[in-house]
C-alpha cells in the first residue's frame, strides 16, 4: 500500500485544525500556549493569533494537500 506524504500531512493538518478549534471552544483555559499569549498580548489579539495559527491555517493548508494529492 503506497500512502502519499501529501495525504498524509494533509489529513493530519486538517485533523489537528479541527481538533484545535474544538479544544478553544470546550475549554480554552487548558491550551498553555493560549493562556501565555493571553499575558503577553491581551485577550482578543491572543486568541484571534490563535485562532488563525493554530486552526486556520491548518486547515486550509491540509485541504491544500489534499488536493494536491487528489490532482495527481
């Protein structure tokens, strides 16, 4: 069986983004990184960083490569 690194890193991303945008919604107080960008950044700009660097952006670079992978 021949898995592709493009599918691979793609389902991964686009996993990891959900589980992420998940994680803020449930309980955003046990996300670290979230908490120390809070204290050094303010609450709205630390999570609008967040939301973007660690849901967003893998997202749409997941589905990037999976179609990728899916154009051949």
């Amino acid at each position: 069986m021949n898995l592709d690194f493009n599918l691979i890193v793609g389902v991964l991303a686009v996993v990891y983004g959900v589980y992420s945008f998940i994680q803020r919604k449930v309980a955003p107080e046990k996300i670290e990184r979230l908490q120390t960008m809070i204290e050094r950044n303010g609450e709205k700009m630390a999570h609008s960083i967040h939301l973007v660097g660690y849901t967003i952006f893998p997202v749409i670079a997941g589905l990037l490569l999976l179609y990728r992978y899916f154009q051949g």
